[in-house]
C-alpha cells in the first residue's frame, strides 16, 4: 500500500461493513442464517430456500433494495431486523479499527461513515460496537434515496456535507462504489484486503488496499 499523502487529507470517508466491521457477520446472515430461518418459516428445504432466494439477491444487488431491511421483511413474509438480533453477537470490529479511528480524530480529520446498510442496521452495528462518537457524521444511504454505486449518492453526499473530492479518502471493500467514487473525483482511494475474516485476502483490482490499519496509523502519525 502506498504511502498516504496526509496533509492533502481533509476528510476520511469510511464504509462500515467489511471495511470497519468484519464482513462475517453479513455473510453468514444473508448465504446461510437467512436461508435456513426461511426454509423453517415458509415450511420448505434448505435447497427450496435457496432456490429461492438467491434469484432475488441477484436480481436485487446493487441497488438499494439489496441493502433496505424493509424491503426484505415485507418480501420474504420475516422480519430481517429481528433475524439479526439473533445473530448480533457476530458483529465485530476489524482488527486496529477503533485505533484507527482515533488516530484520525487526534489528527484533526473530519470523519464521516457512509454506508449502504439501512438505519436499522446501522444503529444495531453500532449499539454492538459503539463507535458513532468517532464521526462527524452517521449517513446512510437510504438517507438519499440512492446507493453508493450511483453518482446521484455522492452528488447528495456533497450537498449535504460537504467536501472537498480532491482533498478526500475514501476507504470501502467494494470495487464498484469505488470506482463510483473515482468517477466523481475523490482522489484517495483504498480497497480492503481482507473484508471477511473468514474467506481470506480478495484480488482488489486497479485498487490499493488495506491490509491493516496499523499501517495507515503509522502514517497517520508520523512526523
């Protein structure tokens, strides 16, 4: 990972799941919790389940239905935000996280998480972690109406925060908000190494990644 240019850095932008929080929690609730508390609902196998079920995940990624527990609730006949409260114990930080986060407030950087999880499961991420203090900000896309993949959130995102793009990093797991990102000209960018403890490092492209955040703290803070 290349070394940040720190005093071209005004604001941190930062994605929460599988950038601040490990990917686990959401992957195992969506390929494997949900399937199963599903068939167990609605009376069918496991394999019915998924046949199911992954059509309309795909149909449905990357746009902000894929993220809205709403629309899941009211489309598969379950209440997502009470599934997730039976799996919460999963939801934990990426290693430094929290450290990190506090290097950048002692450096003086304005901070904001942007994520595509809906409020509701924004607020039980943090009630379990507990790092909204951290932030400028707390914005989730469903604030705007559009996902972070669509050049209309980052239009919103500046309306409504802010900043300056060509003085501003933005850290996600995700290729194609990224390259969303790049498109609207923020100049920093990074990639996630390692989003899911579980499933090892990914290939993150044309992108920089993290591998840890003891790296960036260290260059966060040096003289």
């Amino acid at each position: 990972m290349p070394r940040l240019p720190w005093s071209e850095i005004d604001t941190v932008l930062l994605d929460m799941d599988g950038t601040l929080l490990d990917l686990h929690f959401d992957n195992h609730f969506w390929m494997e919790y949900l399937p199963q508390r599903y068939a167990e609902h609605h009376g069918v196998s496991r394999e019915l389940a998924d046949a199911e079920l992954l059509p309309l995940f795909r149909d449905n990624a990357g746009q902000l239905n894929w993220y809205c527990t709403d629309f899941w609730s009211r489309e598969l006949k379950l209440s997502i935000r009470d599934l997730k409260r039976e799996v919460a114990h999963l939801i934990a930080l990426r290693p430094e996280a929290e450290r990190f986060l506090g290097a950048l407030r002692e450096a003086g950087k304005r901070v904001a998480l942007i994520t595509n999880a809906h409020r509701d499961s924004l607020s039980l991420k943090m009630e379990r972690v507990q790092l909204a203090s951290w932030f400028d900000r707390l914005i989730s896309s469903h604030d705007y109406g559009f996902p972070k993949e669509d050049q209309q959130f980052w239009h919103a995102l500046q309306a409504d925060f802010g900043f300056d793009p060509a003085r501003s990093l933005f850290i996600d797991d995700s290729l194609p908000i990224l390259r969303s990102a790049g498109r609207y000209g923020v100049a920093h960018l990074l990639a996630v190494r390692e989003p899911d403890s579980r499933k090892g490092p990914k290939d993150t492209e044309e992108f920089a990644a993290v591998d840890s955040y003891r790296t960036l703290i260290e260059g966060l803070q040096a003289p």
